[in-house]
C-alpha cells in the first residue's frame, strides 16, 4: 500500500509549489545608510542624506 501512495504524494508535493506569484522586485542600486550610529549601518534603497 505504501508502494502506491508514494507517487501519490510526490504528485500532491509538485503541486503544492506554484509559482504564480510575482517575484518582489529588487532595487537597481542599494546605499549604506545609518543604522543609529556613526558606526553601524544598513543597506537602503533610496541615497540618504549626507552627513
């Protein structure tokens, strides 16, 4: 029995992964910006201000 159910789950499996959904779209260009401190920063998608 378990013989039959496994192409069953495997088919089931398969299904279950769609790729219907639309990729978030990634940033052309990413800037270090300020993290809080002059020390730790972080990637942002827009160029912060200077200082």
């Amino acid at each position: 029995m378990t013989r039959s159910l496994a192409p069953l789950i495997t088919l089931l499996g398969i299904a279950a992964c769609s790729d219907d959904t639309v990729a978030p779209h990634n940033p052309d260009k990413l800037w270090l910006g300020l993290d809080g401190s002059e020390v730790q920063v972080k990637l942002v998608p827009a160029e912060p201000d200077p200082f």
